[in-house]
C-alpha cells in the first residue's frame, strides 16, 4: 500500500472521519457590520440564471454574490494594512492549507462572559498538557458561539457600546504571531477578533500581528466540540482570487477514529 491508498482505504471505511467545520452559505449567514464611516461587506446572495425552464430547459444554475470576508473565510495575510505586499489569497502555497490542529476550548469562560480573552498563559497551560502547538499548523479557539450562526443578532451580540464577543488579548495576538509556531489561528465568531477589539491597542490586534507576520486567519468555523484537543488535520480550500484579501473557504477536518 501507499501512504495515499491507505488514507483513502481509512476514509472510506470510517477509521479516518471526514468533518465539515464550515457554515452553509445563505442570504441570513451573518456578516460583519461596521459603523459609519466604515464600507461594509455584501451578504451572501444567490441569482437564478435558469431552472430547467425557458432560460434553460434542462439545467439549473445561479449567480452568486457575497464578500471575500462572508460565512467561513480565510483572511489573507494582504487583508490587514500591516501585511500589505505579503501573499493574497491566491497566492498561499497549497501546501500550506493542509495542517495540523490544536483545538483550545474556552466554551465555558465565553459562556460566562462574552468578552472573554485568550491569553498566553491560557495556550501555556493547553501546551503544558497537550504538547506544544503544531508547527505550521492551526489554533483553533473554540468558544461555542458557532450555537449562534443561525441568527446575525445573537453572533454579533452588540449593545450601545458595541459587540461583544470572545477573542484573543494583545499580548496573546502579539505572542502567537511571533513567537508560537502555529500558521494561522482559527475561530467561531465573525472575525478573528475579539467584537470589542475596535478599542484595543493596537485595535484588532490578531488580524493586526498574524496577518502583518505572514500567518492566517479562519471565521466562521463549526463543530469545533467535535475534534479531540490534538490530532485532527484540517483541510482549508479557500478560492484562488487574484489579488483576494481572503476567500469563503470550505474547511474539512480528517480524525482518526
Ligand atoms: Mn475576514
């Protein structure tokens, strides 16, 4: 056997699970909204070219529109003004879009408050049990705020003073961009950001280091509460838009099970 033809034999009989960890694609799937001045993404939309009526008797099929940043997306690291002229999306090395995950569980402590920040010490003490962070491989930061995609109010959880959603602290940003051998950083809210992150220093700090470092950023994710802490490979396919800052991405996770 081969290496390849023993990873299709494992798929096929269930020993290797294939998981989808990516938000379907509809009119409601949530996006960012930033205040004025700020221009805004596009939702998702689909447009009916033809179904197998007068406009084409025998196919269907749709136009679509939506943001580079809509529904699970991958942030280039071009997308932030600190990695201008490093790598657009569809110049990441294909290599690079397969890689080991190490999955983070902070369900309860964003459960408990909304704003709820990784720290460095948080990744110390995952590392201190499971091993170090993969190299060229993903954090992923599970908060259990994909229970909430369905609903853009609830995602965004914004009040008078903005939204509020776990994310990632400065110097943790700062540390996992410089110092932690990770490609990318993977989450389940809307961006990579923590929603109150407008107000840090720097403001958005994970897109502001990670990107401007060369790494990656990954929205939008789901069923991260099914992936063991350590040995899942993901997957990430975003599309080759030249001169993209990101791209919806189909992300799929292989497990052994
Ligand atoms: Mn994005």
């Amino acid at each position: 056997m081969t290496l390849l033809g023993d990873l299709v034999t494992a798929v096929r009989s269930g020993r290797i699970e294939v998981l989808d960890l990516t938000a379907p694609l509809v009119d409601s799937t949530p996006i960012l909204l930033l205040p004025e001045p700020f221009g805004n993404t596009r939702p998702f939309r689909l447009e009916e070219i033809s179904r197998y009526d007068d406009r084409g008797p025998a196919w269907y099929w749709n136009n679509i529109s939506t943001g580079e940043h809509t529904g699970t997306h991958l942030d280039a690291p071009v997308h932030w003004v600190t990695g201008q002229g490093l790598a657009d999306v569809s110049q990441i090395p294909a290599r690079e879009l397969v890689g080991a995950a190490a999955v983070l569980d902070f369900t309860a402590e964003s459960a408990a408050d909304p704003d709820f920040l990784l720290e460095v010490e948080h990744v110390k003490a995952w590392e201190a049990e499971h091993g170090q962070l993969p190299e060229q491989g993903w954090l992923l930061y599970r908060t259990g705020w994909d229970a909430r995609s369905h609903d853009q109010e609830a995602f965004l959880n914004a009040d008078e003073a903005g939204p509020h959603t776990p994310g990632i602290s400065v110097e943790c940003a700062r540390w996992l961009a410089e110092e932690a051998p990770i490609l990318g950083v993977g989450v389940e809210t809307v961006g990579t950001d923590a929603g109150a992150a407008a107000g840090f220093d720097p403001p958005f700090p994970c897109h502001s280091f990670l990107l401007g470092a060369g790494k990656y950023g990954l929205t939008q994710l789901q069923n991260l509460a099914l992936l063991p802490p350590t040995g899942a490979v993901l997957v990430t396919a975003p599309l080759p838009i030249v001169g993209g800052s990101g791209s919806p991405a189909r992300v799929l996770a292989l497990l052994e099970r």
